[in-house]
C-alpha cells in the first residue's frame, strides 16, 4: 500500500509540474513576505523593543527615569506637554539617551526640549549634552556653577571655580554652539509650567568643596503632589536644605541623590522628606556597589518603596487626577507559535486552492 502511494504522489508530480513549481515558488514568496514585513517593519509592533515608556495621554504630569546605565537622566512632561530634562548621563549611554528622548516626543508630538538641567558637571550627569545639542533643539539651559577651561580664559573677573574636564569643556562649549540661553542654577529660581511649579532649592551657596554638591535640587509641585530631584547632593547639602526649608520637603517622589550612595539620604534628611517612592538611577552590578545597602534600609524604613533602573530598566512616575501611577517598559518575547501558525496556514490555503490541471 506504502508503495502504491508513494508511486501515486510521483505520478502526481510528474503530471503537474508547473502547478507544484508554482505551488512551491508561490509558498516561498508567501512565507518570505510574511517575514520581512514582521521583522523589517517592526512586526505590526509585536517584536520592536520599546526604548520609551508610554503612558495615557490623559496624564497631566509624567517624570521619566531613564536608564543611562551609571548615571543620571531625568524627564519631566508637564501639563502643558512642555518638557524638562536633568542631566544627560554618560557619553557611552548618549545612544540610548537619544533614542529614548526620539521615541518619547515622536508619541508626543514634542518638537523640542523646553528647559535642560545641567545639575553638576560630574562626566556621569553632562557626558551625553554634546549629542543632545546635536539631535533636538534646546530652549534654555541650567548649568552649573562652574566655568570651564575655554571660559576662565575669557573671563577671568568671575569667582567661579574652574571644572578641569574635558567632558565638562565640550559640554559647555556644546551649548555655546547650538546659541542655547544658560542661566547658573541657584536657590530662589522659581517658574511655573502649565500649572505644576518648579523650584530651584540648591544650591544655596556659591561655592562648595565638592562638585557634587553644586547639584541643582529641584522640587516639582502639581496638585497635591510633589517630587523632588536631589542630583548627586550630599549630606552638607542635605543639612542646608532641612535648616531652610524644613516640611517643605515633604515629598511624594524622590529621585535619590547619587546613585544610592552612602555620601547622602542621611536619617535627618529621609524622616523629613517621607517618600512614597524613592527612584535610583544605576547600573547593574556596578565597581561602586551602589545602592547602598544602609540607604535602602533607611529608605524602606522610612516607608518608601524603592525603585531601581538596575532591576526595572527605564520607567515612569505619572500623575493623574492627584493619583501616582508607575509605567515600566514592555516586553515582548518572541512568541514562533504565531509565526508558525500563520506560515501554516498560508500554506494550507496555497496548496488547498485548485488550479486548472496542467496538461506537461
């Protein structure tokens, strides 16, 4: 019986050659077209890794955290759909930082970056401010402090220190470039935005013995909520900033300063502050062994649930009708089932379809 059946699909070949060479051709072009439509264009969207977290546009405030690996990126969205960005990350990470600004203002029909926050000018907070110039459009700058190199050479009346990198030199130079307006961050700096303000709380004095603690603290209040952004701030600043503004720290969101470093989040400053959620910008298995395992514990002893771009990758914090959301990146992992099934299919339905018998 095998014989007689296998000598039936031979004689079938044979008699229809051109329907079975059409049959196979037509199946390749089917499945070959299926794939490249899937993969070359993002397959309906089903396999494109997500670079932005999105969210409804129905939010009325959204702060971003984003992954730039060891160092800091913050993105805030206003009511308004202006935006501001603190700190542009490493220049390694300037692809990942360009990719994910792109992605975000495409969905939100953003054109530009409205105001861009320089906090300190540590390489891990300004390193990816070149790019940044080169790729989007900048209304206004906070810098920091500090003069660079190029800048104590044509001004030499100023009483700023001078940051001797060549990170902190191309990134000013970067901003003179693009004609960007700069103002130095200060205390006092205060401006509202589709409703939400924002204040510049630090720094407070002039100068400081350390570059960290130059960095731009800044509150962002909407409604009942508010977040507060700590930069790479340590204690001496933190001290300050309790002596001065005491409950007005009072936060819903803080994005923890330095990385989760021991140098800052003291007990005085946490029992004041009260976050809901603590946000720490880091890299996975980082030399610094950062967070620290003292301020995780007095962050969750304070009652904050702590969220980490080493574990969760790139996320957001929205606000919505005075309710706190949080958004994390979706993943997609290949699901071949769903490939198969429709190549199945596909050739089920070529080699189902009857053709006039071919008379070779």
């Amino acid at each position: 019986m095998k014989v007689k059946s296998i000598e039936k699909k031979i004689n079938y070949f044979k008699n229809n050659k051109i329907q079975v060479l059409f049959r196979l051709a037509l199946s390749q072009v089917v499945i070959l077209g299926f794939l490249v439509v899937f993969f070359l264009c993002d397959g309906i969207l089903y396999f494109k890794p997500q670079v932005a977290v999105t969210s409804s546009h129905a939010n009325e405030l959204e702060v971003h955290f984003i992954d730039v690996g060891q160092g800091d990126a913050s993105l805030i969205k206003f009511p308004n759909n202006k935006i501001m960005l603190i700190d542009t990350g490493e220049s390694s990470q300037s692809d990942k930082l360009i990719d994910y600004l792109d992605e975000f203002m495409s969905l939100n029909n953003i054109e530009k970056i409205d105001y861009l926050v320089l906090t300190h000018p540590d390489a891990d907070h300004v390193g990816g401010t070149k790019e940044l110039t080169l790729n989007f459009d900048i209304e206004l700058a906070f810098r920091p402090k500090y003069l660079s190199v190029s800048e104590s050479m044509m001004d030499d009346s100023s009483t700023y220190k001078v940051f001797e990198t060549a990170t902190y030199e191309e990134t000013i130079s970067s901003l003179y470039e693009s004609q960007i307006e700069m103002k130095y961050s200060q205390s006092g700096i205060t401006f509202e935005e589709g409703g939400a303000t924002v204040e510049f709380l630090s720094p407070i004095e002039d100068t400081y013995s350390s570059s960290n603690n130059y960095s731009a603290v800044i509150k962002i209040s909407y409604e009942q909520k508010s977040f507060l952004f700590m930069g790479d701030a340590e204690n001496e600043v933190e001290t300050q900033l309790v002596e001065k503004y005491e409950n007005l720290l009072d936060v819903d969101v803080l994005k923890v300063s330095h990385h989760g470093s021991d140098t800052a989040s003291s007990d005085k400053f946490l029992k004041i502050v009260t976050p809901t959620y603590a946000c720490i910008s880091v890299a996975k298995e980082n030399k610094y062994d950062l967070p620290s395992r003292s301020v995780i514990e007095r962050l969750v002893d304070c009652g904050s649930e702590v969220i980490t771009t080493s574990e969760n990758g790139s996320f957001a914090i929205a606000l919505d009708e005075n309710r706190l959301s949080i958004h994390f990146l979706k993943t997609s992992s290949v699901d071949f089932s769903i490939i198969l099934a429709v190549c199945g299919v596909a050739i089920i339905l070529i080699w189902g379809i009857k053709l006039p018998k071919s008379n070779s």
